[in-house]
C-alpha cells in the first residue's frame, strides 16, 4: 500500500534516510510513506533509533544522506521553526513560564498573528479538546492528562500538515494512558491530521494506528496494519516483539505435503509449522506460536482431533483476568511455553507440578530462518 | 523528672540553639553591634575636645560638598554599568557551560573561570597593572605594532576601571547563571522552535524568563560586591577615578573623623538597598522568590 501511494497523498515520505553517530548508525537507509490523514506508528525497543528518526522529521538534527518529504515538498535544509511540522515531546516540553493560554498562543504569536484573533483561535482549540476555561491557569495546576491536552493543543492549533508525538503518554500512570490512548485515537479522528507517533510500547502501537512500522537497529523489520504485524508477522523480531509470543528455536526436518515443515529442538521435541522463508533440511529454525493459539485441556481427548497433542507440566499461572496465562514446560524436554487461559475461567484453578495436556495448530505456527543464520 | 517525649523535645530544642548559635554570634557581634554603633556615630557632632551632640550636620555636609556627591552618583552608576557588562560577558560563558559543553569540557571550562580566584585579588590586581601600566606589557606591544608612537597610560580610566570590576565579579555572576541555565529543559528550546520561534524569541521568552533568578541573583551579587569594592578602584582607578568607598576611608583613616566616615557608610548602605529594590522592581521579581530560585 505505502509503496504506490501518489506522492500527492501522503503526508510524509522518507527516502533512504540515514543518520550516523560517532560509533553508530541509528538511523540505516529508511524508506517509507505516510498517508494523508493516518494515525502511523513507530514502534520499536528503546535505542532503535526511532527518536533519532523522529527529530529528523522534525527538523532538530539533520540526516547525513537521503531525503525528507513532508506534504511532497522536501525539507532539506529547512529549519525547525519553518517547517509545517509539529511535535509533542516525551516529556510535553509545556512553558512553565506561561499560561496555559500562552502556551497555545505562543506558536501563532510567533507568526505575528493579532492579540485578538490569537486569543480567539486558542480559546476554540482549548475547547476542543476539552480545557474550555483553562487558559488563564498555570501549566502546574493541571493533571497530567490536561498537560497532554494542552500539548497537542499547542501544536494542532498551528494546523500542522503532520503532528509528530514522541512517547507522549510514557509518564503517565497505567489507568491515565489506557484513557489517553482512546482519547488521542478520538483526537486524531476529529482532526484529521497525519500524527506519527513513536512508542516502545506494543499495545499502543496496535491500539492506536491504521498502520505501524517496527523499527529495529535503524531499520524498519515490517511495515504494515495492526492486524498483519500480528498475524502475519515477516520476521522473526517482529514475531517476538509485537504481542507475547512464544520462541522455540530448533533445526528443520522435512516438509509435509501440507506446505509444514517438522521442527526439532535440540532436546529432541518434534513440531510443526509452517515456513517463512527458504528453510532446507538441517537449517536452525525459530518458530514462534502465539499463547493464545495454543488450547488447553487436561484429558487428551478433550483437544481438538486433527492436532497433534502434548503434554506439559504446570509451573505457574499469570492469573490478570482475561490476560491470564499459564507457564509451562514439555512433560519430556522442559522446553518452556506461555499458554493463554481460555476467557472462561476454566484451567483457573491449575497448580503448579499439574500434569496437562495441550495442541497447537500446525497453520499457526511462524517458521522462521534462524537470525545469524541468514545472509 | 521529664518523661520521655518532653525531654527528646528539650534536647531537640537545645541542639537547634547550638546549630544556630555561631551564626548568631557571627551576625549580631559583627553585624549588627558595629552598625548600632556607627549608627549613633554618624548622627552626632564634635563642638569641642571629647564633647560631641546629636546632629545631622555629618548628612548635611555630603548634601553641601559637591565632590561628595559626585563620587557618589559616579560610583552608583559605574556599578550599575559594571553589573551590566559582567551579565553581559557572563550570560554566553554561562550558555557555553550549561548548555552546549557537558560533562568533562563544561567542568574544564568552569575551572579556568575559577582558577584566578585561587590568588588574592591584590595580586590579580597587581597582574592588570603590570599588564597597562605605561612602562607595561600592553602599552610596549601597541608600540612594538605601531599603533602608538609612544606608550600611553591606560591605567586610571573608568574603562580600565570598568574591566578590572567585570573581572573581580565574573564568578560571582558566572555561578547562579550557570546553575539556573542547567535546570533549563533542553527540550523547551525545542518545543520553542518546533512551534515556528526564532533565537531571539527563544531568548526572550525561554531563556531569560526561565534564568531570571538566577540573572537577579548574579546582580545583585555582583553589584553589592562592585559598589563595595575598594582595593580595584584605588589602585585601577587611581586619582581620576574616585570611588565612595575611598572616601569613607579617608574620613576614618586620613581625616580621623569617624562621625563623617560612619554618615558615608550608612549613605551607601541606603544606596545599595535602594538600588537592588528599585532592581527588582523594574524586572518584576521579588527578592525571596530569587533566593529561594537561585540555590
């Protein structure tokens, strides 16, 4: 999808963007295209490089080679300040020196815009986002929730082509970003803008965007929707790194005429799954499968019939209500495993040293070249 | 007997008073008994040998001694214009420290700032004069480049005067700048500039609101010390650049006429209060929020 979009619709375009530190290349050759109006993400483990990426977007350190393109017109060269850019810092980056009112001005002030009609402009925004009457406090008065508030207010009241959004919602309490997260998402609807957002936090990424790229080492490993990086994950970092998965490494076998190849651990446990990428016989396989993939039952009999079945032994249980699992390892070869509960309660009850039986789907199963294996 | 609550709080309270004790002493026996003293000095006269009374004539005679009164505007205004110029030289000394070198270079930096403190400021001061006095360096190497024919004096000017005061108080301006420059988040220069500022705005609207405690601070340390100071006006300044602090001086020591010198000093004291407040005034701050800011 990103890569035949007509330049006129998206918003952003990267082309083979690199930055290098002193010892490191954080940012190696990205490419990729935001489309007008969408809510993109970056999601990647803390020094991916993605905040690198992100302040070359926004202007505040420039790229060592390739290009910027924001609303098709390249931003080499332009600074910060003109650039029609806007960004809500990790830490909100608010004035504390001003008013709230103030804050929201201080962007159209800065492009000479009259007293009056500042005032008006910042007044409509506040309310839009629900501060109505809040421009005379100061920033320490409000909540955390209202600081983000006024942040994103500050930046859309400029009418950004693009709104970037850097970890906003990390110093925020648990039940205050779950609330935040819905809101932003509200937020983005109602507006319209293009935001590209950056988070390490996967749960955000896949609540909040139309479309996510998972960064690692300064390059994307996939891009695409919530749904295909979850379920059609194309490498094995994204496999492991985007909702609880569980990695069981191992070498090839044979392949199946169902399009399955036989997995082998180096304890002897045979599986199968389904391959992504050329595996020959002999090659070190990771295959991941998803807890929740995964059924549960204590007599055998209960499993689905076409699966193969295994045992495991019950080494604890997660109980955290329709998130609860269970930890468990192959009754023969210890190879440990993450199994999701079923939502109805039942399996609640597990002890540890429990003996129980459990499947998988063979079609569920990512097959993956071994890192370090491959070219 | 006290039970055991009551004496944890007496033996409390009696620790508080042993902590609090020295500066007690150091304030009231060196402080305030001097000033009581000069005080009652100042408002009296000498009609005869050992026979003195209450008057205001030491007051009247700085309002009717023109020279009085000259030295004294002088030394207020060079000190305000001295105040200046340090905050001036300071400020990008200060910008360079906190913000742009961190770590190893900025402490470096900090240091060879701090190290003409470590001789007395006699010796500092000698060290200027050596350097513009006209049989010194700096007079020989204009000549030697030929940019005057001959050595000139440049000691004794009020702009020679001016630099050996920028000098004696950079520190002093240098340390609540830098402090209160560190404490500002870099990224709201950032946010600053991503909403569209350009430098000037970021310093007018980021940095110095952000500073101004500490700018507050540094000047009126700075100015306290600059109007104060005696050793480089007397010996930078020589004849042609007379400081107030050199006549109360010579009212006590030269003149022997203590009532004068304590009047002199007490005409100062009012100055400098009144200038800081009229100061703090004019920026907006008060004087216990910049204390409390500048830590």
């Amino acid at each position: 999808m990103s890569a035949t979009l007509p330049a006129g619709a998206s918003d952003l375009a990267a082309d083979a963007v690199v930055k290098r530190f002193a010892n490191h290349v954080a940012v190696d050759g990205l490419s990729f295209s935001v489309a007008r109006g969408s809510f993109f993400s970056i999601l990647g483990p803390s020094g991916c490089g993605k905040t690198t990426l992100l302040r070359m977007i926004a202007g505040l350190i420039e790229p060592d080679a390739g290009d910027i393109a924001i609303g098709g017109r390249s931003m080499r060269g332009i600074a910060p300040n003109r650039r029609p850019v806007n960004m809500v810092f990790q830490q909100l980056a608010l004035f504390p020196m001003m008013s709230v009112g103030e804050n929201v001005e201080f962007g159209l002030a800065r492009r000479g815009m009259k007293a009056a009609e500042r005032r008006r402009r910042s007044e409509a925004m506040l309310e839009r986002v629900g501060l109505a009457g809040a421009a005379g406090k100061r920033v320490d008065e409000l909540s955390g929730g209202q600081r983000q508030r006024v942040a994103i207010a500050r930046s859309l009241v400029l009418e950004p082509t693009l709104l970037l959004l850097d970890e906003p919602l990390g110093a925020l309490d648990l039940k205050l970003r779950e609330h935040m997260k819905i809101e932003l998402k509200q937020l983005q609807a109602a507006f319209g803008t293009t935001f590209v957002y950056i988070t390490h936090d996967q749960s955000e990424a896949l609540v909040l965007s139309d479309r996510v790229g998972v960064m690692n080492r300064g390059r994307f490993e996939q891009v695409g929707t919530p749904q295909d990086l979850y379920y059609r994950p194309q490498t094995p970092f994204v496999a492991g790194f985007v909702g609880a998965n569980n990695r069981i490494v191992g070498r090839a076998g044979a392949s199946g005429d169902d399009g399955t190849i036989v997995v082998t651990t180096p304890a002897g446990w045979t599986i199968r799954g389904i391959p992504q990428g050329p595996l020959r016989p002999g090659d070190g396989v990771e295959a991941f499968v998803r807890p929740e993939a995964m059924s549960l039952a204590r007599h055998p009999a209960d499993l689905p019939a076409q699966q193969p079945r295994h045992a495991g032994v019950v080494e604890s249980l997660l109980f955290d209500g329709a998130n609860s699992a269970v930890l468990l390892h192959e009754a023969t070869t210890q190879c440990a495993l993450r199994i999701a509960l079923p939502q109805t309660g039942r399996y609640a009850d597990l002890k540890p040293q429990e003996h129980i039986a459990f499947s998988f789907d063979a079609a569920l199963v990512s097959c993956f070249p071994e890192r370090g294996a491959r070219a | 007997m006290l039970d055991g609550a009551a004496r944890a709080r007496w033996q409390n309270r009696l620790l508080f008073a042993l902590l609090l004790a020295p500066a007690v002493v150091w304030l009231g026996g060196l402080i305030v008994l001097p000033h009581v003293e000069l005080a009652i000095l100042s408002f009296r006269e000498r009609v005869g040998p050992r026979h003195y009374v209450p008057s205001l004539a030491q007051y009247a005679t700085f309002f009717t001694e023109p020279l009085y009164w000259h030295v004294f505007v002088r030394t207020a205004w060079l000190s305000i214009v001295a105040t200046l110029l340090t905050l001036l030289v300071a400020f990008p000394i200060a910008w360079i420290i906190a913000k742009l070198l961190r770590g190893r270079a900025g402490t470096t930096l900090f240091m060879l700032c701090l190290i003409p403190f470590w001789v007395s400021e006699t010796v500092r001061t000698l060290g200027w004069m050596i350097l513009l006095r006209e049989s010194g360096v700096l007079p020989a190497l204009l000549v030697r480049l030929g940019i005057t024919p001959v050595p000139v004096e440049l000691l004794y000017h009020d702009a020679t005067l001016l630099v050996g005061l920028v000098y004696t108080s950079m520190l002093f301006m240098l340390i609540p700048l830098v402090s209160s420059l560190e404490s500002l988040d870099d990224s709201l220069i950032e946010a600053a500039y991503d909403l569209g500022a350009n430098g000037v705005d970021v310093l007018r609207r980021i940095v110095i609101p952000h500073a101004a405690p500490g700018i507050t601070a540094g000047c009126i340390i700075v100015f306290m010390l600059t109007l104060g100071n005696y050793l480089t006006p007397t010996l930078l300044g020589g004849k042609n650049s007379q400081w107030f602090t050199e006549q109360i001086y010579t009212q006590f020591i030269t003149r022997f006429n203590w009532e004068e010198g304590a009047a002199f000093g007490f005409l100062l004291l009012g100055l400098s209060t009144a200038i800081v407040l009229v100061g703090l005034r004019l920026t907006g701050q008060s004087f216990g929020a910049v204390m409390r800011d500048s830590r």
